[in-house]
C-alpha cells in the first residue's frame, strides 16, 4: 500500500520535492512527463502534485486545515473597530464596498463603466451622469456599492489615515498581457489590508488572450483559482463586450457572505471621505461613504480638520435624500473645509464639540509635525510588545529576483519566533514611492537589498515617517530583523554606502605590505571611512581604510573616475578585479 502524504490546496515545486525528499529537477522532469512546464518557483495545484507524488509511491491526501489561527499581523479594518463597539444583536448585514485595482491599462475604468450600465436602478435614460467617486448598482435584490476611482493611490490614502474603504477588492487583470508589477503591488495592498480578492479575468475576448497562464501566475502568487481548488475567485470578463459582468456581481456577493460585512444602522454615525472639492457656487462638495450609523441631513460633521452641519445629502444619483444608511454613498453640502480624501468622518452632538476636535486635531498636528514618529525598528518592537502591533511589516525590495527570493525565505525563517513577522511585499527593483506608501499605510518597514531609494521615495519616506534600511550583505538584513524581533535592537544606525571602486593594480608599500591602486567608479571613497572587499560576490575583507592616496600624496577623499591607492589595516590579499565598497554608518536620518 502506498503511503499517504498530505498536499494542501496549491505547493511551490521546491516544497513538494523537499516533501517528498527528491530533487526538485526530478520533480520537474516528472511534470513535464506529463505536459507541464513549471519552475523551480512555480507552484502546481493539488491534482498535479498527486500525479507527481504518485510516481514515487506516495497516495496524496488533502492537507487538514490549520486549526489555530494564524499569526496575523495585518491591521485590524476601521469596520472591524468600530463594529466591536457596537451592541452585537443590533448588526445587520450592509452592502459590500468594492474598489478596483490592477495594472495601468488593464481595463480598471472600462470595468467599472460596464458595470455601471448593468444598473437596473439607474438604467433610466442615459444613466448615472454625475461622477461623485462611488454609485451603486442591484443584483438579485441586493445592493453593492462602488468606489469609483480605480488605483492604489486612493486606496492606500485611506488605508494611510486609518480608514478603509473597501470590503473587497476587484483585481483586474488582462488576460493577454497577465500579472504586471502594478498587479503584485495591488495584491500587496489587498493583502496587508486583509481585504478579500476577487480576480477579474479582463480582455477575454482577445484572441491572444491567455487564461490558463494568468491563473499559473496568479496561483504562483498565492492567489490559487478556486477551480484549482484554492480560494481565489477568478471571473474570465469582457469590460468591452459587456460579458461576464453578471458572474462578477454574482462572485461579489458570494464572498460577501462569507467577509460578514455588518454595521449598525441605529449606532455611531462614522465613515469616510472618498473625495472633496470647493465648487464656488456651492462651498466644499464632499462623497462621503457612511460606514456605520445612518448619516441625516442636517447632522453636524467632523471630517479630518473640517466640520460643518450637513445642509443638503444627495445620493449618487444627485437625488435629494434624508438619511444614508451603512455602505451608502453620499453628497453633503455643509462642511468648512475641503477634508482629505480617506478622512475618517463622524457625526457629533454639536458644533462646538465639532470646533473643539477640529482645534485639538490642528495643534496635535502642529506639534507633531516637529516631531514626526518615524516607524523605526525599536518603535515596532515597542509596540508589538504592548499590544498594539501583531508583528512586524517588511518591504522587500532587492535587486533582482535571484537574491530577492533566498532573502524571503531567510526572513520568514525569522518570523517563527514569538513575534510574528509578515512580508507584504518583495519584489526585484529600487525603492519607490509606492512601496513607501504601502509601507505607511500598513506601518511596515522598507529593507532592501542592493538597491537605492529614489528622490521621490526618500522624500515621501521622511513626510510619513517611513524607515528604509538599506544592506549589501543578506546576513546584515536578517541580523538586524533578528535584533528588532528580539528587541535587541541598537540605536537606528544604518550604513551608508558613499562610493566604489575596481581595483585596477596591486603594489607593494613599505608599511602596508600591499597597496590597491583603484579608479572610483561611484561615489567616492573617503579616508577613516569603512570598506569592504568583494571578489565577485564573496566578501573577502571587512574593515577600515588605512591610507587614501592620490599621485603619492595623502587625500581625505576622492571622487569618480578618478585613480587612487588604498591600503586596508592588516589586509594584503588584495587582486585585481576586486571591487571595493567604502561606506559610512550613521543614524538612520531618511
Ligand atoms: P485602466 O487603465 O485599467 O483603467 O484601463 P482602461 O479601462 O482605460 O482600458 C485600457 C484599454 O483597454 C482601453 O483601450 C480599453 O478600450 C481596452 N479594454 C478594456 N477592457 C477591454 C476588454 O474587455 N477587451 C478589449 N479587447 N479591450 C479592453
């Protein structure tokens, strides 16, 4: 009798082989054996893996699910928050909020036009005109609200002031060009939000479309097609055609049973600001989407560091109406001020109360901006320990897939500890302002590794207070995650690399026993400062800098292109070819 093996729902080919103790390259052989060509990194469904376990006598049974729960690290939604302070006997379900991401082009604002023409409610002549950044639509007697500015920009700026918009997230992706890096940046959102994905399979009806290798990529991504037996819903639509569109509001509400998306429509009135603009004839125009409570017109509003008595409320439509309920969309006339959009709103008794908090909320930023709290490793552990944080974010970016993937697995090794530790996102690529956003929005913290942080990322980091530590060693990066887990960490201190060089010569020298004539390539290389020799990738010296010198005469440094002579303290065994790093250590200042 054969003997059993328990395969979950999808497995990376590098784990099944480890599983069943043969070489990954046998394991693959076996998968093209039968028609399937997958990577070391690519992960199969179970059917697949059983046929593969079964070459080798195994008999694949499906994984038990994991009774405890995960160690999560994710943030807790705004909804979830608020609802565990209202009377659990007074919840009712509320309408799914859906918001729309995936890559430029890949049919975000053509998607939600088409399902904005299936609205039987407004299916009155010429349909929803007005765009007020949200509507709604029916199906099967049930309602589902759209936010209707598609991007991560918007809903990481909510995510960012502590809101969340959206209950579920619509991941488009075109079916003839696939899984795009905006793609892998809007399932990172989804998934630090903990917002469940629903994928939109676009473009079907191009005839280059290619369903089967987006649903290998999606499934390489974690995202296993629930036909594959994994979670994910994956709608093959057309936007263009108009088809699919009801099995996509059909999936909405099924994923919507099982996310218990609840408010109390008789408890505190609180949601948030999707958008703002002044209209000059009108004042300060705001979409406000009512979260929990019912909002009524004429209620008094604190919305970021505006507030006001709501003098007029439309819906979607631009119909006048008297209350709004949970998952409702709205157009309110009334406050001072233009709030931000992802400004969490509630109502409160009076305008005084109102002036009060808006007061309160100015002076704290006042002070704070002097002060800005960054999210520093030590702050982290401080608050994981109180209780505030589950664990701590990563971003991590590397410079390319290669050394990306072995650092994963490095860092998750460290996340099994006590303290939980959840990489959002890893991708091949310099640090830019979308990792920094994702970083502020989910309090994480930016690693990379060979890599730089563009001006534009630099300067977002210090606006939101966002660390980002840059290493060229893996075991630095892992040492220090380590420390910060443990809490062992020092003080932010963190290097900066200022300039290399390509060891052209090597000389002998009297004191030094030998000297490494270079030419700076990068940067440049300053006396007293720290170096490292590398000879292709191994590191072969460590330490400091004992002479710098420039045509024989002693500099404190020297600049690209320029030729020069370096001894290291105690360290001869120098060659041509090596590459030399010089760097400084100092506080984290980014
Ligand atoms: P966005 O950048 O994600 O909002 O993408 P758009 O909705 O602007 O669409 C980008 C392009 O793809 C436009 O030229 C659309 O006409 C086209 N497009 C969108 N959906 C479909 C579809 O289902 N089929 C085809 N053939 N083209 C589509």
């Amino acid at each position: 009798m054969s003997k059993q093996i328990e395969l979950p729902a999808g497995i990376v080919i590098r784990d099944l082989a480890q599983k069943i103790e043969i070489s990954p390259i046998e394991v693959i052989k076996k998968l093209m054996a039968n028609g399937v060509m997958a990577t070391i990194n690519q992960s199969v469904d179970f059917d697949t893996a059983a046929i593969v376990v079964a070459e080798y006598g195994f008999e694949a049974v499906p994984e038990a699910q994991e009774e405890v729960e995960q160690k999560e690290t994710g943030e807790v939604p705004l909804w979830r928050r608020l609802i565990a302070d209202e009377d659990a006997t007074k919840l009712v379900n509320r309408p799914p909020v859906v918001t729309i991401l995936g890559h430029v082009d890949h049919g975000k604002t053509s998607l939600l036009d088409a399902v904005r023409l299936t609205d039987v409610a407004a299916g009155e002549a010429g349909g929803i005109t007005q765009h007020i950044g949200a509507y709604q639509v029916e199906k099967k007697g049930r309602t589902i609200t759209f936010l209707d500015t598609p991007g991560h920009a918007a809903f990481t700026a909510m995510r960012a002031r502590g809101a969340q918009g959206a209950d579920i997230v619509i991941l488009v992706v075109a079916a003839d060009d696939g899984v795009m890096p905006q793609t892998r940046e809007a399932i990172a959102h989804a998934k630090a939000a903990r917002v469940p994905i629903i994928v939109a399979l676009n473009k079907i009806d191009k005839p280059n479309a290619n369903p089967d290798r987006v649903k290998q990529q999606l499934a390489d991504l974690e995202l296993v097609p629930d036909e594959w037996g994994g979670n994910t819903m994956v709608v093959p639509v057309s936007a263009k055609q108009k088809q699919g569109i009801d099995d996509l509001l059909e999936g909405i509400l099924l994923v919507a049973d099982n996310a218990n998306i609840k408010a109390n429509p008789s408890g505190k009135v609180i949601g948030t600001v999707v958008e703002a603009e002044v209209d000059k004839s009108k004042g300060t125009i705001a979409t406000l989407l009512v979260q929990n409570g019912t909002l009524e017109a004429g209620d008094i509003v604190v919305a970021g560091k505006s507030y006001g008595r709501l003098k007029a409320i439309t819906d979607y439509k631009g119909k006048p109406v008297k209350k709004a309920a949970p998952s409702t969309p709205v157009v309110a006339l009334g406050l001072n001020d233009v709030p931000a959009a992802g400004d969490v709103f509630r109502v409160v008794d009076s305008e005084r109360e109102a002036r009060a908090i808006v007061g309160e909320r100015i002076e704290a930023e006042k002070s704070q901006s002097h002060t800005k709290k960054k999210v520093s490793l030590e702050d982290l552990f401080a608050s994981v320990q109180s209780g505030e944080a589950r664990g701590l974010n990563l971003i991590v970016k590397a410079d390319v897939q290669g050394s990306l993937e072995p650092l994963v697995v490095e860092l998750q090794k460290l996340g099994q500890g006590e303290i939980g530790l959840k990489i959002l996102h890893a991708e091949a690529g310099n640090i830019g302002e979308n990792d920094v956003m994702l970083a502020s929005a989910s309090k994480a913290l930016i690693v990379g590794f060979n890599v730089q942080a563009d001006v534009a990322a630099r300067r977002l980091a210090e606006k939101e207070g966002v660390s980002i530590r840059l290493y060229e060693i893996i075991y630095r990066m892992t040492e220090d995650i380590e420390k910060a887990l443990k809490g062992m960490l020092e003080p932010d201190l963190v290097e900066k690399v200022i300039g290399r060089a390509t060891v052209l010569a090597v000389f002998p020298a009297s004191k030094l026993g030998r000297v490494a004539g270079c030419r700076v390539t990068e940067g440049e290389l300053k006396r007293n400062s720290k170096v490292r020799l590398f000879r292709g990738t191994d590191l072969v010296f460590e330490g400091e800098m004992a002479s710098l010198r420039h045509e024989k005469e002693d500099v404190r440094e020297i600049r690209t292109g320029f030729e020069c002579g370096v001894g290291f303290k105690s360290f001869h065994d120098i060659q041509v070819g090596d590459q030399l790093v010089c760097y400084v250590v100092e506080k984290n200042e980014i």
